[in-house]
C-alpha cells in the first residue's frame, strides 16, 4: 500500500521547515549594545529651526 500526498501539503511542509529554520537561525544578542554618539546637524530655517544665541527651538526641534 502507497501513501499519496496532496502536493499542496508537501508545499505547505516546506515553507513550515523553511521558516521554522530561518527563525532559529537568527541570533539573539541580550548584550547591553554599545553607547555611540549621535551627531545632528540643524541649519536655521525659521519656523522651522530658529536659534536664539543659547538654544535651538522650533517646529523640528520640537518635533524631533
């Protein structure tokens, strides 16, 4: 006696093998990530960046 599999169930096992094996192989790094600096760049473009001699304030500003 012969088992005959429907051919979408033999597609469907693939994907499942497929990203059951991607899922594993993606590492998970539970260390702490290392501290960079972050440099922006802003050029005064009132009222968006305005500049006032000691701070930046505006729309962007704010909305950054």
């Amino acid at each position: 006696m012969t088992l005959k599999l429907n051919p979408l169930f033999g597609l469907f096992l693939l994907i499942l093998l497929t990203l059951t094996s991607l899922s594993q192989a993606q590492e998970v790094n539970l260390a702490a990530p290392e501290q960079t600096v972050l440099r922006i760049g802003v050029k005064e473009a009132p009222p968006f960046v305005m500049y006032d001699g000691t701070e930046y304030s505006g729309l962007s500003i704010d909305l950054w």
